[in-house]
C-alpha cells in the first residue's frame, strides 16, 4: 500500500512540474483539461489496483492498453512507467490461457514499449502464446468447446482482445501469415456474431436470432451490450490503425468500423452517454462509462484518421467526452462504469473497474486530437 501512494504522489508531482503548457480548445474543451483528467484517472487507478484479479489478467490488459494509448498521444513519462513498472512486475508473461484470446491483451504494452526501443522488455512469453494460439490444435478451434465456444472468439470482447494485438505483431514481424491467421478466427465470429440488419455485434450465440432460446429486451428487441460492442469497435480502430493499407483484406476491416461507426452513432442518447443496453436504452435511466469510453475512443479516431466525417461526428464526440469527464469524481475514480459481465445491467456513480479507467484514457487520448 506504501509503495502505491508513494507512485501516486510521484505521478502527482510529475504532473505538478509538467503541467501542459498548451491552450488548444476543442470547441471549449482544453487540450490541457483533457491531459489532465487522464493523468487524475491514471494515478487513481495505480493506487487502487483491483487486488483479487491477477496482474496479467485482461482486465489489467484493458487497463494498461488505456495507458498505453495515453502515452502515445501525450508523451507523458508517468504513462511509460506505469506500463514499464507493471511489465517488470509482470516478468512480461502473458496469462496462463494460451487458447483464450483475453490472456494476450496485458502484452499490448509489452509491444508498446519493445517499440519505443525499451531494452528491458522480454517478448518471448508473448511469441509463445501467439504461436499456439494462431497455429497450435486445441478444441475450440474445431468447435468442441462447450454450447457457447463454438469457435475460437466465440464471444464479441475477444475481437478487442487478440486482433489488434496480432497485427500489431504480425507488422513488428514483417510477416503477414500473422494477420492472415487473425483475419480467419475474426471472420468466423463476424459469421457468428454480426447482425446485418442492426450492425451490431451479438455478445456470443445466447444471444444470435438463430438460438431458438435467444434471449431478447422486455421490449421485444434484439439484445446488443454496449461494452460488447463498445470492445469491437474500439478493436477495430486500433486494428487499422496498424494494418497496413496494402493489406488484402484491410477493405473488410474498414467496411465493418464505418458501419458500426454510422449506427454507434445513430444510437447516441441526448446526454451523450450510451446505455448498456443499445436497444432498449429505456431500461436504465442513466448512461455506462466502459462502452460510452471505447465508442467516444472509436469515432474520435475515425475523424482524426479521416475515416469519419468531421461535421457529422464531431459534435457528438465531445458531448460524449463531456459526458465522461463527468463520472470522474474529484479523486480522479471513474464512476458509472458496469461490473463484469456480458449482458446490460445498471451501473452507478461509485461503480468502478480498471478496465473503464482504460476506456476513459482510451476516449481521452484521441479526443484531445480533434481538431
């Protein structure tokens, strides 16, 4: 506990002396208020580790992958050595699940860092997961897991989880049978789990029209989680953001995200806040931090890279991002985010996990890009 709040104030002191010095504004948001609410966010959530979870587990990973992209927009050194402090802490393992796709996101840092030239990062425990997960038999690649693991991402979360983490690789590698392997287990959960008439994603086949049990919202529709798709969304944008433009199948990719770009954003409530329940918004009289954090992260990225137009979103993006700013309490604790899971349920303003913190620096980080 010692050793956290001493990191805190050290974060704390390391933004006191270097404080943004710029006045950019967004349409009345400052570049320096934004840097500022997420380095509040990161020095809470290191303080406050989750300590029933496992570091390297995938709640950590979302976490650190926030951080991650924290530090690419800012530059700010508390972001490297909070990534370069977990990774040593880590001995730079993955988790021990090298047929589960939520076991190799903790390493999306480790690549982070090995590409910022840090000598101290290990990479092997990383190549020893992909290469079994890409190339090595198991049962759920030929659909003997249990009734939900069908396949091998047989849930929506996983396509935020491996894919973007394995082109990144595969672009490290120069070597595309890594994406070319990626793009087969992506398609199959596509097949699986997208609905072409709403263009969301199913959370897993519980939930797909083709279930005869299907479960549906008390209104008769469709069930479509918002950090489920919060997760594919986000997943998407960083995916391109490493594919190479050349690449074969990269038109599938960039379809899919303006696609789920023109609905996420068609589903947007007046306060800018979705709800965990993207059809049936009704159920819950308030909005979630987690999903609304990875879609403001999607479409701010989309307008930043051109995929997206400026006049349409922008003025939704940051009503979201006010909309998030506003579940960070004076601490810097993100608030309003749901527990785990993989359906809609309630959130509250003390309701928090480390993986909204890394939403929320995730929105923030291509928010303060906008121009």
């Amino acid at each position: 506990m010692k050793s956290n709040i001493k990191y805190a104030l050290l974060i704390l002191a390391f933004f006191v002396l270097n404080a943004c010095k710029t006045t950019k504004n967004i349409n009345g948001v400052s570049k320096e208020s934004i840097e500022k609410a997420l380095l509040k966010a990161l020095t809470w959530q290191e303080a406050n580790p989750i300590q029933e979870k496992t570091p390297t587990d995938w709640t950590n990973g979302a976490y650190y992958t926030g951080v991650m992209k924290a530090h690419q927009a800012t530059k700010n050194q508390a972001y490297y050595d909070a990534m370069l402090n977990m990774g040593k802490r880590n001995k730079w393992a993955t988790h021990d699940r090298l047929f589960h796709a939520d076991d190799i996101v903790i390493s999306n840092a480790y690549l982070h860092l090995k590409n910022m030239g840090e000598k101290a990062v290990d990479l092997s425990p990383t190549d020893k997961f992909i290469q079994a997960h890409l190339f090595e038999p198991q049962d759920w690649k030929v659909g003997k897991g249990n009734k939900e693991q069908v396949i091998l991402w047989w849930w929506c979360d996983a396509l935020f989880m491996a894919p973007p983490l394995l082109t990144k690789y595969g672009v490290m590698k120069n070597d595309m049978k890594y994406l070319d392997e990626m793009h087969k287990y992506y398609v199959e959960s596509y097949n699986l789990l997208f609905d072409k008439e709403e263009n969301l994603f199913f959370r897993d086949n519980r939930f797909v029209m083709s279930n005869p049990v299907a479960m549906k919202e008390n209104n008769g529709k469709k069930v479509f989680w918002s950090r489920g798709n919060g997760w594919v969304f986000a997943g998407l944008a960083m995916l391109l953001e490493d594919m190479p433009k050349t690449y074969k199948h990269r038109p599938f990719y960039e379809d899919l995200y303006k696609k789920m770009a023109t609905k996420i954003l068609q589903l947007q409530p007046e306060d800018g806040l979705w709800r965990t329940s993207l059809l049936a918004p009704e159920n819950f009289n308030h909005g979630e931090a987690s999903g609304s954090g990875f879609h403001t992260y999607a479409l701010a990225w989309g307008v930043n890279n051109g995929f997206l137009d400026k006049s349409t979103y922008k003025s939704a993006i940051l009503k979201a991002w006010k909309a998030l700013s506003e579940c960070q309490q004076e601490s810097g604790k993100i608030g309003w985010v749901q527990n785990i899971g993989f359906d809609p349920k309630p959130a509250d303003k003390d309701s928090w996990q480390n993986f909204g913190t890394g939403a929320f620096l995730m929105a923030g980080s291509e928010v303060m890009k906008l121009k």
